[in-house]
C-alpha cells in the first residue's frame, strides 16, 4: 500500500512583529516564527490554516508537494 502524504506549507514571516498585538505575537510563536525572513515548514492542516489566517499580514505562505 502507498502512505499518503500530507501536503506541506512553508510559512515566511515577512513583517516584523513588533508594534502587533500580543495575540498576533503569540500565534507566530506558536508556528515557530520568532525573527522576519526566517520559515519553518508544517503540515496544511485545518489548525495551521486557521493560525495562518490571524497573522496572514504578516506572512508569506508556499506549498510544498
């Protein structure tokens, strides 16, 4: 049997997050973005949708096959 992989989103944080919210900051955080032109890679999931979705000013999003 073939295992099915999830398709993958690489998330840049573009905009500095300085002068934001604190719970704008705190969603960064949690996707693991803490300095501006760093990315990290996750799972496309309805939750990181939605985490990408309170902070989409401040990131670029790219999907990965």
């Amino acid at each position: 049997m073939k295992k099915k992989t999830a398709k993958q989103l690489k998330i840049t944080l573009i905009r500095s997050l300085s002068g934001h919210l604190a719970p704008q900051k705190a969603t960064a955080a949690a996707l693991g973005l803490h300095k501006t032109n760093r990315s990290v890679v996750h799972a496309d999931t309805p939750v990181i949708r939605g985490m990408i979705n309170k902070i989409r000013h401040l990131v670029a999003v790219e999907e990965k096959a």
